[in-house]
C-alpha cells in the first residue's frame, strides 16, 4: 500500500510554492516591459533589474540552507513569508530604475530564505518511497506558476494595467503569509546548538550535489532567454497574443509530463526521463529561434515544456538523494542557487547579446547549453556507474 503523499501540510506548503513563484514570474515578465516603456529603459538595464534579484537570493540561500537544520523551519517560513510580501509592497511606489534596483535586491534576499525553507520543508513531507513522484507534483506548482505568472504579466504589460498587476502580486503574497501560519512542520531535525557540529563556509555547500547543481545551472542558463526576455522578443517580431498562447501551450504539457515522469524516475532510473527531455528542450528552444508564425511559437512552448518541464525535477530530486538527511537543506539551497544563478547570469549575458546580435542569438545559444549540460551529464553517469533511482534515499551503485 502507497504511503499518503497529499496531506494537509503537503498541500498547503505546494500551494505556497506556487503563491511565491506566480509572484516570482509576473514580476520577471511584467518588469521588462514596464521599464522600458515607462521608464525609457534599455535591454540591458531589464537583465540588470533580474539578475540583481536573484544575486541578492544567490547570497542568502546557502546561509538560509545552514539556518533550516539548525531553526525551527516554521518560524523561518513564516518570517520569510512576512518579509517578502513587505516588499512586495513597495514596487508601485517606486519609479525610477535605481530605486527599483533596491527594491529587487531586497525582495532577492526574502525570495532566497523562503525558497529554500519551503523546498526543505516539502522534501521532509514526502514519503522515501514516493520522492521522484513527490517532488515531481511539488515542483509542479513552481512549473505551473512559471507559465500562469507569465501569462497574466505579459497580458496585463500589453494593456498598461501596471499598478492592478503590482496589487495582485501583494494579495498572493499575502495568501502566502496565510498559509504559513497554518502549516504544522516536524522539527526533529533541529540540532542543539551545544551538540551542532561548526562547519564553517564548507557546511553551506555539499560536494556531492555539485555536478547535479552545475547540470541545473546551464539548464536554467538556456532558459533565462525565455523567462527575461520572451514578452521583448514577441513584441518585436509582433507575435504578442501568440507569446500567450506559448504559454498555455507549455503549461498543458508541462503539467501532463509531470503526471508520470516522476513516477517513471521512481521505476526505472533518471536517464529514462532526463535524455530524451533535454534533447526535447533543445528542439523546443531551436523552434522559439526560427519561429515567424503563431503555430511555431505553439510548438516551441509545447516542445519546451516537455523538455525544460521534466528535467529540472529530476535533477533536484538527484541533489536531494546525493546528501545526507541532514543536509537537504544545503541541497535546496544549492539547488535553487544553481537555479537562480543560471537565470541571473543568463539573462545579463543574454541582455549583452540581443543589444548585438538580436534576441533570435540567445535561443540557439541556449540549445548549445542544454547540449553541453546533456553530455556532462552522460559523463559523470557514466563515470561514476549510478543509475540514480530516484525513490532511494542515496544514489544506487551497478555493479559492471
């Protein structure tokens, strides 16, 4: 008999992860727009505006990785909920690029702490035996708000409706707080600071994650060219309404793939699902580049959120299976900042490229990426002989 996965506390910690992410996203998507029309900015002051917001979140989650095992994860969720929705509160009263600046870097910082002690959270509710599929579901909450915040913030940005788009990101940060508060969380992992073993910097970092980590930062790498600057490129090539449609497109197969992949990692093994979606997702990305007409761009939210969509669970559920019990923490942490570091970095770069080649550059670029992310990973598979079953609680050896 399966172990109970959608219990009231998994239910309530996933629907937060989804109020964080579709506040997360409408902002990365509505931004853009709104400073370059409202305030006369450039492509490259709209990378600037999302890489300084997931730096700031970078910095912050290894420390908060560190404070999830020591804290009461409950306090750290709601304090971090309370702080978030704060400055989400400040964006319609701020005007000007360098103010708005201080603002993303503030919100980075609560995005961090709250990012991570919510994936701990959740990773400690799930059942051993149903972790590929547990996170899988959970993540697709976060995979749900990344095409649902979109869709609202770009169809909002096209009718100037700036300030209701500002208000409706306060309201679910503040369904956020709500939530929290309502979650009971086990806190047996809590170790006595008299007892606590100091690790210093190397204990905000596990060595064993890292290649997994590395393989999330250049999958999110490639598609920080979608998620900064996908509403530019539609209006340039005057495919707005169709960039919408991408959108749902990807949402339906994203949320379908999600129903069984996890499952399938469970069963059989995480290359079954991990080759053939990224070969998936650099088809999808190849599309995006070429595309002149609505049907393609379709396409290419339906071969993305195939691709993009299957993978970036399964690799964090393999950085969560590579650590100790302990450390889940510092996998999420690790895992989110790979994550985050991949978008910041991506669409800075991705923001120098369009000012010289154009933004139909970055998404092939972004196929290379994923390209080389899928060989490194076929290395160290191969090197280190796992066939990494994703319900395990560690990574399982074959003997040759």
């Amino acid at each position: 008999m399966k172990e109970k996965l959608w219990t009231k506390n998994f239910t309530a910690i996933t629907t937060i992860s989804f109020v964080i992410f579709f506040v997360f996203y409408i902002l990365l998507i509505l931004l853009p727009i709104y400073i370059t029309e409202q305030l006369h900015a450039n492509a490259d002051q709209a990378g600037l505006l999302v890489t300084t917001f997931l730096i700031a979140g970078i910095i912050t989650r290894p420390i908060a990785g560190h404070w999830v095992g020591k804290y009461s994860n409950k306090k750290i969720l709601v304090i971090s909920s309370l702080f978030f929705a704060a400055i989400t509160m400040l964006y319609p009263f701020f005007h000007s690029i360098t103010s708005l600046l201080a603002v993303r870097i503030l919100h980075g910082f609560s995005f961090g702490v709250i990012t991570t002690v919510k994936g701990t959270i959740s990773a400690r509710l799930i059942p051993t035996s149903r972790r590929g599929e547990g996170i899988s579901f959970f993540s697709l909450a976060m995979g749900l708000a990344m095409v649902v915040g979109p869709f609202i913030g770009i169809n909002m940005a096209r009718f100037h409706y700036f300030g209701p788009a500002f208000i409706l990101c306060i309201v679910a940060a503040v369904v956020g707080i709500a939530l929290s508060l309502m979650i009971k969380v086990n806190e047996h992992h809590i170790s006595h600071p008299a007892t606590h073993k100091k690790e210093g910097i190397a204990g905000l970092f596990d060595r064993k994650a890292l290649p997994f980590a590395f393989i999330a930062f250049l999958m999110t790498f490639a598609y920080s060219g979608i998620s900064a600057f996908l509403s530019l490129y539609a209006r340039e090539i005057n495919l707005m309404s169709a960039a919408s449609n991408f959108l749902l497109c990807y949402a339906a197969f994203l949320m379908f793939c999600r129903l069984f992949t996890g499952n399938i990692c469970d069963k059989h093994g995480a290359g079954f699902v991990v080759y053939p979606c990224m070969l998936i997702f650099v088809a999808g990305l190849i599309v995006l580049g070429w595309t002149s007409t609505s049907f393609m761009m379709v396409i290419a939210g339906a071969l993305i959120g195939i691709g993009y969509g299957s993978v970036t669970p399964i690799i964090q559920t393999q950085i969560i299976n590579s650590v100790e019990h302990h450390k889940v923490g510092v996998a999420n942490s690790l895992f989110f900042n790979a994550m985050d570091l991949g978008l910041a970095v991506g669409a800075l770069i991705f923001g120098l490229i369009i000012g010289h080649l154009g933004y139909r550059v970055i998404y092939y670029t972004g196929a290379v990426l994923v390209l080389i992310s899928m060989l490194y990973y076929f290395l160290y598979v191969k090197r280190s002989a796992q066939s990494v079953i994703c319900q395990t609680g560690m990574l399982i050896e074959e003997k040759e």
